[in-house]
C-alpha cells in the first residue's frame, strides 16, 4: 500500500498513472532507508503528513482503531538506524517525517526551529532520530550533545517531557519541531588520515593521551577506526580528526600527526567535512577483532566491510547538560572520568550470511566487555545513537533515571500508545 497523504496528492491522476507513480515513490523511500535490513521490510503503509496537526490526527486514528485490534506504527525522521524494525515495520504503519523539514532561524531568540525530517549537513542521517538519542556532533566537545542544545520540543513544552525527551527517543510521543540554541562559528580544520593497521598501538597511546588532555583543549574531537572493506582488500586505520576553528593542523593533535607512514591525508581548513578504559582494553579489543576479521576473511563471500570506532567522551560532553536544564543520562554518575565510545558497524550482503555476521558483531562484543568488567574498566553506559537492539542502553541511565521516565512514561502516556503500539528500538517500560 501507499502512504494516505500521498494517495491523496495523486487522486487527480489517472489510476494507472497515479499507481505507477505511488508505486516508485513507495519504493524510493524504501530505498532510502541507511540499512539494507530496514529496505528489505514492506509494511502495510507508509503515511507522510506535512504538519504536526497530521501527525496528531494519525496517532490518533491509529490509536482509536487499536481498540478493536492493535495498529502498530513506527516513526521515521531520516531512517538511519542500521537494524530492521526501529523506523520501518511488517504488518504495521510508518510514520514517514521527511516532508516535515522546514527550518526556520529567530534571530531574536538565537535559536533555530527545526522540524525532525530535516537531514544533519548533507547526510542522511535525521534530525529526529540523532537529536532524541542524544546526538554527537563536530561540536560536543565544546558545546555538549545535541540533545542538550534544545531549548524546546514541540510534542508538548511540560518541563518532566523536556528533560526525558533528552535521549528518551520514541518512548513519549513523536517530536514535531526543536528548537535550537545557537553559537558562532568560522570554520575547521580536520579530516580523515589512513595509516596501515601496523600503527594501531601508538594510534591508541595517542588516542588515550589526546582523550586525558582534552579538558585543557575543549574543541577537538578524534576517532581511531580500524576498518576492513572487502573491495579493497587492506587492513587499515582510519583517523577522523574533527577541530571547530580554522587553526592549521591544532597542538592537541600533534603526536597524532608524529606517527609516521599514513598512507592519505585529507586533513585541511574547511566548512566542514563528511565523517564517514584504558590502553590494554584498547589492545585486547584490538586482538579480539583481529581474530574475528581472520575468521570472516575466511568464510565470507560478496563485498562486506567492517569498521570498529574508538571515541573518546571526556565530561565536557554532558557537563553542558546541567547548565541547560539536565538530561537522563545521569553520566555524572562517573565523576568526571573519561569514556571511552567502542562501536562496531560490519555490513555484507545476503540474507544467508545473517547468522555469521551476526554472530561476529556479537564476538566482538561481549568478550571485551568481559574483560574490561574483569578489570574494573567496564561503564554501564551504552550510547543510545549507536546501540544495537539486542542491548538495553537506557539500563545504563542508572535506576534514578529509569524509574524518572517510567514515571513520565505513565502520567504522559496512560494508554501505552507508545509502549505497546510503537515497537521500534528501546522502551522504557520494558527495563527491569
Ligand atoms: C553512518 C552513520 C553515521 C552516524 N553518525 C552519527 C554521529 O555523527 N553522531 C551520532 O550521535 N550518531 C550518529 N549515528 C547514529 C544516528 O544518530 C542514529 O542512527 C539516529 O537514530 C539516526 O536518526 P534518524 O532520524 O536518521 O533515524 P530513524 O531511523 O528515522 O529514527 C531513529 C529512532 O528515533 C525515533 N524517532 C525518529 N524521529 C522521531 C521523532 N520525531 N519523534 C519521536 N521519535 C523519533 C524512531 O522511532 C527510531 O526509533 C550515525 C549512524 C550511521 C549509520
């Protein structure tokens, strides 16, 4: 089926017109979704209001017809999430944002109004899903996470939904329009530098060192990825550096740019630029990844990639947090330590090879957090933006916080709309 909103668009065409051309733009979405799991998934409709009055009147719709029997619906801001089934559903209904886009900037109030459909720079990646899950951006160095540079949500502007919203994602109604702050800004430098994956033990020293200084130099950011891509063969390591102000090549990044033999270099002064515990966690991660990457090299067939990212999250990522009304990640729980961000992304092609990849995600996983639990380096804390659905990032908010949504949860949503009807990625009510 179609979405109903562009159905109706379409009512003055000829029938086998009007069919052909809902038919591609069905498709079109479809295969605009990030993950090839997420395109694979032909739900009964896919609805595309234009205003937040539609997407009221459709929650509400929906909800009267589940008395009979349950509607379930997922919502869609840019389809990014890289696992079936959090912003597209079988035998349910998506709420498709896209066409609610606009942004709009007060020069007034400083701020800018954005509508969730909108899409990050020219990414794919939407403004509804990032900002709800928490959002890392360029700028949380100095600036904190996304989520905590909003000034106000359109789904309702009570104070208890405005500090649950930041990072509560699906779990209390769908977000219509953000209202950002805004701060200045003249430009970057940075880039991404490849060096063969030999580097990888003085990548992360660097690493580590940048990670412990960087409250002395609150701007940059840096990501170690070892990454392997099956089209080209080669063992690498990618280095993203990301600094907000035109200084050439900053201090903080010079023993990064002491390792020698990095095989390209785009570092550079720019507008901006497409990103694509410990040190012996670092390394047993490392080790643990080589054995899994030896083992798929062996077994897989098709092109496939892999990319593992190290990203360090020093306080000043959420101290920003508490200077705009606090959100629910409780993080200073952790008493100014520095976290360490490990996330791995692999992507193959056929669905008969599901299992092996799947378990390999898994092997890459669970016997480093064994580890860095085994010596006191593990943090419950699991980056909601990044998480797969197999684990359950908002545990890792702390109890206070969990039983703070739950409440909000029950007082804002008493019939569960978005508990029982909206399946997709993590519910509230579901953490022990
Ligand atoms: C290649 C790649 C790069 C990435 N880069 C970054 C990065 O730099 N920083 C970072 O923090 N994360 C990054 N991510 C993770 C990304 O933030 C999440 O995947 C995010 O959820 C995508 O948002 P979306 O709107 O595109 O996703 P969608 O799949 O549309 O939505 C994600 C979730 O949010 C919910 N949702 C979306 N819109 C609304 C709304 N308006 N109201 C209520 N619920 C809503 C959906 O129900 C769904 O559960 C990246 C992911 C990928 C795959």
């Amino acid at each position: 089926m179609i979405g109903i909103f562009a159905l109706l668009a379409a009512a003055t065409l000829p029938i086998s017109q009007a069919q052909t051309r809902l038919l591609s733009d069905y498709n079109n979405r479809l295969n605009s979704y990030f993950d090839m799991k997420q395109q694979g998934i032909t739900g009964n409709c896919i609805v595309q209001p234009r205003c937040s009055n539609e997407v009221s009147l459709i929650v509400k719709s929906l909800f009267t017809a589940s008395i009979l029997k349950p509607y379930r619906f997922v919502i869609c801001s840019g389809g990014h999430t890289p696992y079936a089934g959090a912003s597209n559903i079988e035998n349910g209904v998506t709420i498709d944002l896209q066409y609610i886009s606009a942004v709009n900037y007060d020069a007034k109030n400083s701020s800018v109004k954005v509508r969730p459909g909108a899409t990050w720079d020219d990414s794919s990646v939407g403004v509804g899903g990032l900002t709800l899950g928490g959002g890392i951006s360029y700028f949380s160095p100095e600036q904190g996470l996304i989520s905590d540079n909003v000034l106000e949500f359109e789904v309702t502007s009570h104070p208890d939904l405005f500090m649950v919203l930041k990072r509560g994602n699906n779990n209390f109604g769908i977000v219509t329009s953000f209202q950002f702050r805004m701060f200045s800004y003249d430009g970057m430098w940075g880039g991404l530098v490849i060096y063969p994956e030999t580097a990888i033990h003085a990548q992360f020293k660097a690493l580590i060192n940048f990670a412990n200084n960087i409250e002395k130099n609150l701007k940059g950011a840096a990501i170690v990825m070892p990454v392997y891509q099956s089209a080209v063969g080669a063992d690498l390591i990618l280095n993203a550096y990301d600094y907000p102000e035109p200084v050439w090549r900053p201090a903080a990044y010079n023993e990064f740019v002491a390792i020698p033999g990095n095989i390209s270099d785009t570092t550079g002064l720019r507008n901006v630029f497409p990103r694509t515990g410990a040190q012996g966690v670092m390394t047993k991660a490392h080790k643990i990844y080589l054995d899994v990457l030896a083992k798929l090299k062996a077994k897989v067939t098709g092109d496939w990639e892999i990319y593992v990212l190290y990203q360090p999250q020093p306080p000043s990522y959420w101290q920003k947090s508490l200077e705009g009304g606090g959100n629910v990640l409780g993080l200073e729980r952790f008493n100014g330590q520095v976290l360490c961000l490990y996330q791995p992304y692999i992507s193959w092609q056929g669905a008969e090879q599901d299992k092996l990849f799947q378990k390999a995600g898994a092997d890459l996983i669970k016997p480093i957090c064994d580890y860095a639990e085994s010596i006191g380096a593990d943090n419950p804390y699991l980056c909601l933006d990044y998480a797969d659905n197999t684990q359950d990032p908002l545990k890792g908010y702390g109890e206070e916080n969990v039983k703070k949504m739950k409440a909000a949860a029950k007082k804002y949503d008493p019939f569960g709309v978005f508990q029982n009807l909206v399946p997709g990625d993590f519910k509230i009510s579901k953490v022990d």
